[in-house]
C-alpha cells in the first residue's frame, strides 16, 4: 500500500469433487430446497444433500446445455427441441406429448406466477404453459417481442418481470392479469442490446447480466440499470471476448462469496474463462491447469447452482459434480497455479532504452 502503485494477487477458490455422474459432460443443474437436479449426456439424476445420485428418466439428446425451472411440484427441461417434466411427489420423468407444444421446442425456460415461460426456438414467440403445469399447453398462449423483427434466443426473469432476449433487442414483461393472455409489454420499453450467446444471461446484484449483440456488433458484457444498459466490460475484456470464434457458445452464471457475488463468463471456442467482481468492479481470469501440458485452460465448470449450502459446479468434459472451495488449494487434487500481471509502463525519455527497476518488494 506504500508503493508508487498498489497491486495484489488474490486467489480464486479451489475445487472438490462431490460425485462423478457419468463419463461425458453435465448439461445443466437446477437446487431445490432438499434435492439437486442434474443432466448429465441423455440422463436426468437426482442428487441427495448426501451426493447420492439416482438416475430418473431419459432425454431424446445427449449433447448441448439444457435450461431447466422449477414450479414447486415440477420440474420442466428443455433442450432446443424437446421438452420434458419431471413430478418431484411420484419420481415421474416424462417428454412433454401435448400436440401444442411448440415443435421447434425451448432452448430456455423460466417459471413466473404459475406458469413455465419458453422462446420458441427460431421464432420471436415465447409461450406459456397452464398454470401450474408443465404438461400442458395452448396453442394460442403465445405473445410475440414486437419491438425489431429479431428472433427470441432466450427469456428471463427478475423481480417479477420477464426478460425476452432477441439477438438484437431485449423487451421486458409483466403480468397484468388479463384472462386472455396475463402477460403485456412493460409501457413503451425497448432495449436496443440483444442477446449473442443465450447462456450467458445470469440475475446477480438486483439486475441482469449478458453477454450483448445490436445491430452494429457483438461481444460487449452489458447490465441492466433500470432498463437502460450499462456497459460493465473493459476494452481488453471485449478485446478477450473477440477471440471467441463463436460467441453463441459463451455460458455465464453468478454467484456470492464472503460478501462479493461474482459474475464468471466462459467461451470453449475461445478457451477462457473471465471473471468480474461487483464488490471492487474489476475482472479476472480463471483457468484450469492442464497438468500433462502445464497449460492453463478454460475453467471446466460450465453450469452451477447452489445447494447445500456450497456453490456447485458441473464439469464441462466429464460427468464430475465439483463445489467451489475457499480453503481448498487444488483443482480435484491437481495443484493450483497463480499468474499475476501488471499493467503496461507509461512511456518516458528512456523507453527506448530499457527501464530499470533498483527493487521488487513482495
């Protein structure tokens, strides 16, 4: 704190491995008060605060992230296809059959005020459920985002409200009442920053976080203030951002530790993981330790929930359910590595010729 500049290297948490599902990557997790839900390939578990997993029922798919929501009695899966409920009282696992249920299928799903909430894949509708129930559907209980002729990639949902996310624009919902259809758009709301990559939308700190799209380019974190947009990445982050190949595959989720709730996006066509901390408004990178090539990789966790009272993490190549740990000083058993950088030097007289530096003091 006495230097000419102030720098510290913090560590990040560690991981523990709680079970193994299966040999290929978890696809989504969802906590309810006493059982963790997971997929895992084509597989639906149950999950005990023992980590005891049961497997109940089968998808049609076994590759790509699912979205799932829970009613209190249900809960609902979608995949980009199909969807599928599971009846927490009678272990009952089943694909959603009713005729009106969209073809196209979900890629996201959220529950508000008795109803699932599903975009239509391909579509600028999202649709809604019977009250209450997942298994049923009306053709005709659908609404469509308006406001640009973008198509929906995902819904959301914060404070009561719900979040229709189009590539280009973002609208905002809410629950009138009305017998028709409950839902109508917030007054005259537009947001002009859509959605490039659905799975990096995450509620933390009383809004919402994503991943950002318009009609003049991509790859910029935004937050909602109010329902202005406000800019939350740095010029290098967004210069880390664009070297994803694909955008769409970014997955992001949020998550509070010992006061600082953090918001960790993660590209697989880019291989990194970024991090940004609310409490100080700084980022970080995370990274996993190849330890046979001693290179750093993207961080394998890939969805999360908490359950347990531990945050819970699904490994994105194999089956392994991992928690965020503190005081654990390993990567499941592999030892952590901290890289520390600093900023670029201001130029001066001598730049061309080297500085140097009489003293490091750590």
């Amino acid at each position: 704190k006495d230097g000419k500049d102030v720098g510290v290297l913090m560590g990040c948490p560690g991981t523990t491995r709680r079970l193994t599902l299966a040999t290929i990557p978890v696809r989504g997790l969802i906590a309810t008060p006493t059982i963790m839900y997971a997929v895992a390939g084509n597989k639906f578990y149950s999950v005990t605060t023992g980590w005891v997993a049961t497997e109940r029922g089968t998808l049609n798919g076994a590759t790509g992230r699912v979205s799932m929501a829970y009613n209190g009695t249900q809960i609902m899966i979608v995949d980009g296809a199909d969807g599928y409920t599971y009846t927490v009282s009678t272990t009952t696992f089943a694909e959603i059959t009713d005729v009106d249920f969209p073809a196209a299928g979900g890629d996201t799903v959220v529950f508000l005020d008795t109803y699932f909430i599903i975009n239509v894949v391909g579509t600028g509708r999202f649709m809604i459920s019977a009250a209450n129930d997942g298994t049923a559907w009306d053709a005709l209980d659908f609404k469509t985002a308006e406001g640009a002729p973008d198509n929906l990639v995902a819904v959301a949902t914060n404070h009561r409200q719900l979040y229709t996310f189009g590539a280009n624009s973002t609208e905002v919902w809410i629950n009138t009442g009305d017998s028709d259809f409950p839902f109508e758009r917030v007054g005259n709301t537009f947001i002009e920053q859509g959605c490039v990559a659905k799975f990096s939308i995450a509620k933390m700190d009383n809004s919402v976080y994503w991943v950002g799209q318009n009609e003049q380019g991509q790859g910029v974190v935004w937050k909602l203030t109010g329902y202005t947009p406000t800019r939350v990445s740095t010029h290098s982050i967004e210069n880390r951002i664009s070297t994803a190949t694909d955008m769409t595959d970014i997955v992001g989720f949020a998550y509070q530790q010992e006061g600082h709730t953090f918001y960790m996006i993660t590209s697989t066509s880019g291989d990194w993981t970024l991090c940004y901390d609310v409490a100080s408004g700084l980022w970080h990178e995370r990274a996993f330790l190849n330890t046979s090539s001693g290179v750093f990789e993207r961080h394998r966790a890939d969805n999360y929930c908490f359950f347990n009272n531990k945050h819970v993490i699904g490994d994105y190549v194999t089956g392994e359910i991992y928690t965020f740990e503190l005081d654990v000083y390993a990567d499941d058993g592999d030892p952590l590595r901290w890289l520390r950088t600093w900023r670029a030097l201001p130029p001066g007289q001598n730049s061309l010729v080297g500085v140097t530096f009489d003293r490091l003091q750590i």
